[in-house]
C-alpha cells in the first residue's frame, strides 16, 4: 500500500515537473511583434500568416498587431522608434519607402538575412518588385503584399444595361459609352468610381501612359524635387471626370480605399481598385464580375503599372536573439508554398520566379482575374516613368494631391488649377524633405 503510494506520489511530481517545464518552453518563446494595416478579410490571413510561422517551430512567436490605416501604421511606427517602444517589424506601404530609407531607423532586409546566416535568392524576386524596394542593388524591405490597381467591372449590371458582360472597357472612351449605359438604363446609379484617387489615377496613369510623375527619374536618379503631373496627361484625366461628374456617371468615393465598398456591394458599374479586391470578391460578391487592364488614353506611349501594397520592415534597436526571429520568418515568407498560398487566397501578385513555376499550368486561365494585374505590371516596357515613384515624405504629398482633386471635383478651382496648386504644395514638401536628408 505505502509502496503504491509513493509510485502515485512520485508520477504526480513527475507530470506536474514535466508539465511545468513544457510551459516553461512555451514561455521561452522569443516574441516577436510585427505592426500591420489589414482589416476584414486581408486582416484575417494576415493572423493565419503568422499562425502557420508559429506552428512551423517552436523557438519564436510572431505576433501580428493591427495598427490603423498605412499612414497610420507608418506614423505610430516612426514615433515608437524615436519613443524606443517600436515593433520588430513593421508593414509600410510603397508611398513610405523614401521615408523609411531616410529614417535611420531601418535595419536592411538584405543585411539582416546576411548576418543571419540565412541564403534567399534575392534574384528569384521579379524585378518590378526588387527594383521599387531597393538601394544600390540591396533589396531594403521584405516583399510582402504587391499589388496594383486594375479596373473592375459588374458583369450583372451590364447584362442590366444591355451590355456585353465579356467586353470590358479598354480605353476612358469605352468607360464614359458603358457608364452611361450602365446608368440611363437604371441598372445603377454609380456609372464608375475610383479608390485610392491618386494611387489609380495620377500616380499609375502617369506610368500606364509613360509619363514623369516627378523629376529625376520619379526619384529613383537622386532626390525629387518637382511633381511633374500638372501636365497634359494629369489636366486630361481630371477634365473627363469632372465632366462626367457632371452628367451624373462619375461617383467621388472618397480618399484611401472608400472607393472600394461600391465595387465590393456590386453599386458600380465600372470601377479603379487594387488587385487586393480579388480575393474579398472571389468569396463575397453575389454578383457577377471582372477584370481587365488599367484604361489607356489615345496618343501616349505604353508604359506599365506600378507597384502598390507594402512591405515589411525590420526597425533597429533589439536584440540579437530577436533578430534571428525577425529572420527565420522572413525566410518563412520567403518559401514558395507560403507565396503560392498568399497569392492563391489573396489575389496580391506573385512576387518571384519560384512562385510562377511552381503555379499550375492552368492557373492563370482558370483564374483571369489574377492575371489582370501580373500581366499589367509586365505588359509593357519599363522605363525611368513606369518603374515606379520614391519621393521624400510621399505620404503627405499624396495627401496634398487628393485634397486638390476633391477641390476641382467639388468645383472650387479648375483642373489647371487643382494640379499647379498640388505641384506647388508638393515642390515645396520634396525641397524640404531634400535638404533634411542630403
């Protein structure tokens, strides 16, 4: 009987020591924090990216923190460094990167990984994406979410107005004959719209048609110092929309990705949003759609489409050990079945070789509408105006930009009028970036 108790006595020490050291362990998992801006369902598989990093080991724990908007993630961000309270990683969208290149904060993807011990094939990333996040060569930033903005269109509300659902809009002539018909048939009230007004319509167009958006090589050459999008092209654009505003086919959404919710509730006819909208409507829209490329506007050269989206950043002024965390799950994001299921779940574009040939051969034509932005961003050749645009404190200018257009949308200045006054707020801002930071 005492034996029998001793041996109860003695498995119950042995279980409680066994199941104290197992909680130890998952104690001594080294956190690591990453500060994020997706909500609603991008939200949600950005929680599932770190979840399938924390079941792959059992040394680091990622854990993704929703900090507000881009702007606001990259604002927090900036004054947690200087506060020394800031994440390991942070997401910043491509409107910051000049900002964080200047910031003194950052810690160089391509040395992090170096120091690390840890080989990635920066030349597997296609160079739309590497180029965009870059300095001499060295890849800053770790590609994370690469979009671009394509035109969506509401295959029902076509059907609706009499319209081929299998003919899309190719050029702003087609948009302003199918807006039209879209709402003198009643089928809707929203004729087109555009989220992320500057993104869509003056930073990529800019690109789409081969034209500077600001000088030195839109910053890429040596810092930028002038906006060039007071031009033809820019004048152009905001005479069309203002016009059709007036007729009653354009629909103002709003800045940021407010343009967005018409699209996804099936109110617009015709509509300018990222590609990162594929995946929210594969899996809500009761509604028919598609996609097609960017509108060309006739006697421009070809360009292509930019990058949009974001990338992660690691911030300087942790640990070692934290570090090789920061590491080991860029490495995770690096693998090609983890890119496959980003791009597969998310509709952002595949960023490496790897992940295109590991695809299936079918992919693409069973998913058209995840080639839309792959084959805008590679359709046609790239130059000093479609490579993509690095300015000083980017995100203020853009802020500037779209305040302008919503006063030439809101009839207070001409579309002259709006872009010079955008330019002279923005010069203004580069020069005083530009002289911070020579």
């Amino acid at each position: 009987m005492k034996s029998s108790l001793k041996r109860g006595i003695f498995i119950s020490v042995f279980l409680m020591a066994a199941l104290g050291l197992l909680a130890t362990e998952a104690l001594a998992k080294t956190e690591i924090i990453w500060w994020h801006a997706m909500t609603g369902f991008l939200g949600e598989r950005v929680n599932e990216v770190a979840s399938r990093f924390n079941a792959s080991q059992n040394e680091f724990e990622v854990k993704a923190i929703h900090k507000g908007t881009y702007s606001e993630t990259l604002t927090a961000g900036i004054a947690a460094y200087r506060a020394k309270t800031h994440p390991h990683i942070i997401q910043v969208f491509e409107v910051g990167t000049q900002t964080m290149l200047s910031s003194g904060a950052i810690y160089p993807v391509y040395q992090l990984m170096k120091e690390q011990g840890i080989k990635i094939d920066w030349a597997d990333f296609i160079s739309v994406v590497k180029s965009y996040y870059s300095k001499d060569g060295n890849l800053y930033s770790m590609p994370f979410n690469s979009s671009t903005p394509v035109l969506y269109y509401n295959k029902t509300i076509f059907e609706k107005a009499g319209l081929n659902p299998q003919n899309p809009p190719t050029t702003f002539e087609e948009i302003e004959k199918y807006a039209k018909a879209a709402v003198a048939s009643g089928a809707t009230k929203i004729g087109f719209t555009v989220a992320w007004p500057s993104w869509t319509l003056m930073e990529n167009m800019h690109a789409w048609h081969d034209q500077p958006f600001a000088d030195n090589q839109n910053g890429f050459a040596a810092m930028a110092t002038q906006l060039k999008i007071n031009g033809k092209l820019g004048i152009q654009i905001l005479e069309l929309l203002t016009r059709w505003q007036k007729e009653g086919i354009f629909t103002y959404s709003g800045r940021g990705s407010r343009g967005d919710q018409p699209i996804i509730n099936g109110e617009a006819a015709i509509g300018l949003a990222s590609t990162a909208l594929v995946g929210t409507l594969t899996r809500t829209a009761k509604f028919e759609w598609g996609t097609t490329s960017l509108p060309r506007l006739s006697g421009y050269p070809q360009g292509n489409s930019i990058i949009g989206g974001a990338t992660l950043w690691a911030l300087k002024g942790h640990k070692k050990e934290q570090y090789k965390g920061v590491a080991k799950f860029f490495e995770h994001l690096s693998n090609t079945e983890q890119q496959v299921w980003w791009h597969a779940n998310t509709g952002y574009i595949p960023i490496s070789r790897s992940v295109l040939k590991a695809l299936p051969e079918d992919h693409f034509r069973k998913n058209p509408n995840l080639w839309t932005a792959f084959a805008q961003i590679t359709k046609g050749k790239t130059t000093p105006n479609s490579q993509g645009i690095r300015l000083g404190n980017f995100v203020a200018i853009r802020d500037m930009t779209e305040a302008e257009m919503e006063n030439v949308f809101a009839g207070k200045k001409t579309p002259k009028e709006g872009l010079d006054d955008a330019v002279k707020k923005g010069d203004a801002t580069l020069k005083e970036f530009a002289s911070l930071y020579k």
